[in-house]
C-alpha cells in the first residue's frame, strides 16, 4: 500500500517539472517548483520510515522552512519586476541585453 505513495512523490516531481518547462508566467513556475519540492519531502518522509532513520523527517522540516523563504523572496522579486516590466511572462521578459 505505501508504494501507491512512491508514485504520488514522482508523479508530483514530474509534473512539477513539467509544469517548470512548458508554462510562461512566473507565478505558475514558481508553484511549479514547489511542487517539486512537495514531491521531494513527500519521497524523504517515506524514505525515513521505511529505514527508520528520523534524521531525514528533520531535515524535510527544514526543507519546508527553506521553502517558504524560498516564495517570500520569489514573489517580492516577481512584483518588483512587474513594477518595472508590467508584465511576469517570460516572453516578453529581457533583462540580460538590458
């Protein structure tokens, strides 16, 4: 039964990174990589248990910490961009030539 749960964990990894190649807006690319995220402590959770090793469980709670500074300075770094581009799709986003 916990095997369905190896799937879940890759099936959130891919479709995190699926959704990081294929969408166009940076709002959508940075849930995207916290799906990603998800599906990794999801797998270190399930890893933990099976070896009995509690370290791991540690470790994925400061993965979550990690992470939520991660979309606090994502989404402070996207307004800002809009503010100067007024828009937060990749296409029509250049800053390297500028």
């Amino acid at each position: 039964m916990s095997s369905i749960y190896y799937y879940l964990s890759a099936f959130l990894f891919c479709l995190g990174l699926l959704g990081t190649i294929f969408k166009k807006d940076l709002i959508s690319i940075l849930l995207c990589l916290e799906l990603m995220m998800g599906g990794v402590s999801l797998l270190m959770i399930l890893m933990s248990r099976a070896t009995g090793v509690l370290e791991s469980q540690l470790i994925v709670f400061f993965m979550i910490i990690i992470s939520a500074c991660e979309v606090a300075i994502g989404l402070s770094l996207i307004i800002a961009l809009y503010r100067k581009k007024q828009t937060i799709y990749t296409d029509d986003i250049k800053i390297i030539t500028e």
